[in-house]
C-alpha cells in the first residue's frame, strides 16, 4: 500500500507538471474567432488527459527501476504473480468511458462550430494555384485579394477550386476546410479579435503551394463598412475594357501564376509582355500580339515560353471574346 500512495503521489505531480509545461510552452496561436474558444477548451481537456496517460506510464516504469531493482549478489527467483481480473476490467471499462465521454464532447463541440446565423454575410472564395480571390456578393459582387472581415459577424464562406484540392486555413481561426474542384463547400467563421492574420492552403498543390497566402483583415464593423465602400467605387469605375480585364485577372487567379511587376513567378510575366519578342520552348519565337495571347489565354499548353517547360500545366479557360479581348486589354496598360 505504501508504494500505492507514493506512486499515486508522483502520478499526480507529474502529470500536473507535465501539463503545466505544455501550457505555458505557448504552441496554440493567438484565439481570434468564437469557433476557437470551443476547440482550444476541447484541446485543453485532451492535454489534461495525455498528461495524465504519459505520467500513469512513466512514473510507475521508473518507480519499479529504481525501488525494485535486483540487489547485487541476488539470484533467487521474482515473486510470483498472477493476474488481477478485477484490474485487467476496470482497465477496460475505465478507457471505453473516457472514449466515449471524448466522443460526445466532440460532436457537442462539431455542433457549435456549425451553429447557423441567419444573418451570415456571405463571401465566395475561389482557390487556383497559387492564389486566393474573394467575392462580395451581399455587397454588390466586388472581388478583392485581401478577406476583410467585421469583427463579431458570422461569415459564411462559399468556397470553391478551379484546378486542384487546395485548402483554407487561418490558424488563429483554428477551423479549416478543403476546397474541392467541381464541389462547392462551406466554412462559417465568427472573427473575435481584430488584428491581420494570414489564410494559407493546408493542402499541397503544386511548385507554389508555400507562396499561397493572403492577408486576412478583421476590424470594426465601422472600417469594415468604410472599406467596402472604397471596394465598391473601385468596382463602379473599373468597368472600361481594361478595368473588368484587371478584375478578371484577379477573380481566376492569373496574378497568381503572372506578376504585373517583373517578379519571377511560375509563369511569365506580363509587365511589358504586349509587343515584345517571346521565345518558346521549341527554339523559336513570336511577337507577343493579339493573336498569340488570345491562344495563351485559352489554351495556355499550346505554346510554352522558355524557362517555363518545368511550370504546372494550366488548364484551358473557357473566356468569352469579350473576356478575352478585357484581359488582353488589361495586358497592354502593362508597361
């Protein structure tokens, strides 16, 4: 009994310190989403529980070594000991309960997470190697590079995959989802805490999956409102041929894969791309014009520009002539 109590003693103090450790250690990000609370104090409850699991095994592995180690110059035979039926049931019983006091407590956490806000404001995103768009429907349909986001309003994110399985994740977030193509799947975020954050795809998806980020802006109802009217006349006065054309970039993802900077992408660059003498995989080369962009555009294989062999083959678009004629036109402010 007197090695029981002891046992049971350091058990305890072990565990406690173990889960103390963890604790103040800092590894969960900064909590900025009400979905957050609910999923850190599941995760706490577990690290409580592998605390205590790690010391059950520990302490009474080291306690034997050190208390029941064979005296020098001892060669008699152990004690012989038979089973504990008693033991080997609570065993059982004990770990199937907390199974399935863990079970019911996730499914109560699922719940909440998933609670429905009638009043959701609802953004689309769009995923494409190696960038992020999304869309304001509620608002009047702009679309933006940055997720800007009211603190205190449940968003329901409508998102959606034009190539491969990307997904969206913002750690401070906690929750995260994958974006299938051909599917539509939902996420509803409630933001918390004001501050920038970053969504980043959890999903490996091509040469540039580390480069897919996008700024995540959660402020005020106030800068919220002021900045969706910034949007919106942004919007309102980006309708010339060039202008929807930039919009268009954005909305499919093509500044993903083309900087209008000079920067090395994935693919080239449309900073002084109209015009300009293009060499091509094959050996030759081609004038830059309406022509060839029109078929990069819609069949992006059918000519490779040097230095790009190695790049992820896009998928063929299905742009209207009128798409195609905005983003070409888009292409050519580029100088």
């Amino acid at each position: 009994m007197r090695h029981i109590i002891i046992v049971g003693f350091l058990v305890i103090l072990m565990a406690g310190l173990t889960y103390f450790g963890l604790d103040s250690a800092g590894l969960m990000p900064a909590q900025a989403s009400t979905q957050a609370v609910a999923i850190d104090w599941l995760w706490n409850l577990q690290v409580i529980a592998m605390s205590f699991l790690f010391a059950l095994i520990v302490v009474p592995l080291f306690y034997s070594l050190i208390v029941f180690r064979r005296k020098k110059g001892d060669l008699s035979d152990a004690e012989h000991v038979e089973g504990n039926t008693s033991l080997e049931i609570g065993w059982t019983i004990m770990p199937l309960f907390t199974v399935l006091a863990f079970a019911y407590l996730g499914a109560y956490n699922l719940r909440e997470i998933r609670r429905v806000d009638p009043e959701a404001m609802v953004i689309k995103v769009r995923a494409q190697q190696f960038s992020w768009n999304f869309e304001y429907p509620d608002y009047g349909g702009f679309i933006s590079n940055e997720l800007h986001l009211p603190v205190g309003r449940q968003v329901l994110l409508k998102m959606e995959s034009r190539d491969v399985i990307h997904s969206f994740w913002v750690p401070e977030f906690r929750v995260k989802q994958d974006i299938v193509p051909g599917r539509v799947t939902e996420l509803r975020i409630t933001p918390s805490q004001i501050g920038n954050y970053k969504v980043r795809c959890a999903e490996l998806c091509g040469a540039a999956h580390y480069a897919m980020e996008r700024v995540v802006v959660v402020s005020e109802a106030a800068d919220f409102s002021a900045w969706v009217q910034e949007q919106q006349i942004a919007f309102a006065a980006a309708q010339t041929p060039e202008g929807k054309g930039e919009l268009l970039a954005a909305a499919n993802g093509c500044v993903g894969c083309h900087s209008i900077n000079g920067a090395a992408l994935v693919g080239p660059t449309w900073l002084g791309l109209f015009g300009s003498q293009v060499n091509l995989a094959n050996g030759t080369s081609v004038v830059a014009d309406e022509s060839f962009l029109t078929e990069s555009i819609l069949d992006p294989a059918a000519k490779i520009v040097a230095g790009f062999e190695a790049a992820s083959p896009m998928p063929a678009y299905s742009f209207s002539q009128e798409e195609v004629g905005n983003l070409i036109a888009y292409i050519k402010t580029l100088k």
